[in-house]
C-alpha cells in the first residue's frame, strides 16, 4: 500500500455521467488506493472507473441497493486488499475530493484517540444553477467543532478502520440517512465525530427540477423515521424533534384546518398564519447565521414546504418496516 497516509478510498456511484471520472481522478490525485463500488448503472461508470486502472465492486442487482450497501461492500474489499488500512474515505461519485482533505483527516485521527469520524467543509459546485442547487450549498454550511446533532452528518467522510468495525459499519436497514445512524452508534460506544475546518470536497446536486427537490424532502422524512425508530429513546434522542415538527406541520395542523373548515365556517383558514409564524422564526435563524437576506427567505420558504413530503416519508418508512422491505429512494 503505497499511500501518502494509511489511508484507502471507497467511491460509490450509480449512473454518475461525466461527473464520475473527475471524481475518481481527484482521488488517484491524492495517491489513496481507491476501491469503486458501482450500484447497477446503465451507463459507462464501471468502463470508466477501469479505463483508470481502478478496482470496481459491482453490486449483485438481486438485493436491493442502497448506499450504506455499497459502502460496506467496498470498505470489506480495502479490507481484502489492503489489510494495514487504518482509515477509510467514502466519497459518492459525484462528489470531488480536495487533495488536502486525506493527510488532514489522517492527522486529526492520530492527534484524537476517541475520533471515529473526519468529515471536512463540503462546498456546492454549481450553486447558481438552480434554486434546488441553492439549497444545497446553504445546507451544506455548518461549523467546524465536534458534531452531536446527526442531522448534520453527511455521506462523505473518513472512518477510523477499528471504530467503524466495531459496529458492524453502515446498517443495510438504512436505505436514508444511513450516516446519522452511523454517527448515533459511534456516539453512543464512546466515540466522538469532529469536523475540521479544512475543504473536504465539492458537490454536484444536479438538482434541477422541483420533482427532484419533492423527492429528495420525502427521502429526509423517511430517514427522520429511522433515525427516531433506532435512536430516539436513547440519550442522544436522534430525530425526535424533526419527527415531531414533521408531524405537526405537515399533517396535524392541516388536519385541523380541514375538519374544522365547515364548523368554523371558514375561520379554521386562519390557522394557516401558522406557517407564516414558523417561515419568520426559521427566518431569523439563517440570518442570525450570516445568511443573506434573500438566501434566508428562501431557507425558510422551502423548509416550510418540505413538512408535506417529510410527513409522507414518515407515512413510507412505517409502511416499509411493516411490509419487511426497504427500497433506495433516488431523487436524480
């Protein structure tokens, strides 16, 4: 293993296009082993992928894929192939990596003995494209320091090797936010996950179309299901307050509204100035953040409308858990 750092790359990645190659290349850049992991494209991903020299993992299209899948398979390989590994980089294919991001992380690691978890500043690389790319990349903004609130775990990150074996790695269950489950295990073993103030990689959303951005809010509901249903009564409480907030304003409220619109003859409507309250105080919170007006008032706008498709994810993890089976939900 003639890495830089003791470290080797996963990459996964199901119908990337062109942006999977300058994916890839930004890890051979940083001299990391890389291991692909490839969930059923239709297009030349896999060619690509080996056109570079690089190892490819295709999934067995007979379970269903998932991205905690396909980064488990492609971290047990690096363990096949590279058995002295001590960290790992997951990095999904339309995603580029900085090339300072690895020895970075690999320091922090040594420097902080409970650390599981490295993650870094993941930036939106076209964020002017679409409203939808917007949101991403004010998303994407939050503090370096130790992470306690999962919901701000993503998917690219670095794993300390013996941490994340000890917990059996990503759960297969997971088919969203398979990483804030993640993050809750370690938490509650004794690790610590920090974010360093240091680029970690850019992103292309390709979000362009509001079906997209419909999709992608529902997905969150589902994940926000799982993540009560796992963790929520534990210390860490992981999800129960987006649970509750999804349930109140995208099927309680409107509820009372609708059964009460005859009785009240209409006044129930007023009831609607809720939603009014609620985009002000989300408001006041990205500008107290050092959001710009107008990237503000749009946080607020979408948040508000995402309670609807959250609550139906919410409605879709249940239906999922009591049928036994659980389907990736893809938004591009």
């Amino acid at each position: 293993m003639s890495s830089p750092v003791p470290m080797a790359a996963v990459v996964i990645g199901r119908n990337e296009g062109e942006r999977l190659e300058p994916s890839l290349r930004s890890v051979l850049d940083t001299g990391l082993p890389i291991i692909y992991v490839d969930s059923g494209s239709t297009d030349r991903s896999v060619a690509v992928a080996r056109s570079l020299g690089i190892e490819v993992v295709e999934l067995d299209p007979s379970r269903p894929f998932s991205a905690a899948r396909g980064r488990n398979e492609g971290f047990a390989q690096v363990q096949r192939r590279w058995p002295s590994t001590q960290y790992v980089l997951f990095l999904d294919g339309d995603c580029i990596l900085d090339h300072g991001f690895p020895p970075a992380a690999a320091a922090t690691f040594e420097h902080e003995a409970d650390c599981a978890i490295v993650t870094g500043h993941l930036s939106e690389r076209f964020p002017d494209q679409s409203v939808y790319n917007r949101l991403c990349a004010i998303e994407w903004r939050s503090p370096a320091g130790r992470i306690e609130d999962m919901n701000g775990l993503g998917g690219i990150m670095a794993v300390r090797v013996s941490a994340f074996r000890s917990i059996g790695g990503f759960n297969l269950q997971a088919i969203a936010g398979e990483e804030p489950d993640l993050g809750a295990r370690l938490l509650l073993a004794g690790h610590s996950i920090l974010k360093i103030d240091q680029p970690m990689a850019t992103h292309d959303a390709q979000m362009l179309r509001f079906s997209q951005w419909w999709t992608r809010a529902l997905r969150g509901g589902h994940a926000t299901a799982h993540r009560f249903a796992t963790h929520g009564r534990s210390r860490l409480r992981d999800g129960r307050r987006e649970l509750r907030s999804a349930l109140f304003w995208g099927f309680l409220l409107p509820l009372v509204i609708i059964v009460l619109l005859w009785p009240t003859r209409g006044l129930s409507l007023l009831l609607l100035c809720g939603y009014l309250y609620l985009g002000r105080r989300i408001y006041r919170h990205y500008s107290r953040a050092g959001l710009s007006r107008s990237d503000a008032m749009l946080m607020a706008r979408f948040i508000v409308y995402a309670k609807v498709p959250e609550f139906l994810g919410i409605l879709r993890y249940w239906s999922n858990r009591l049928r036994g089976r659980f389907h990736i939900i893809e938004y591009k």
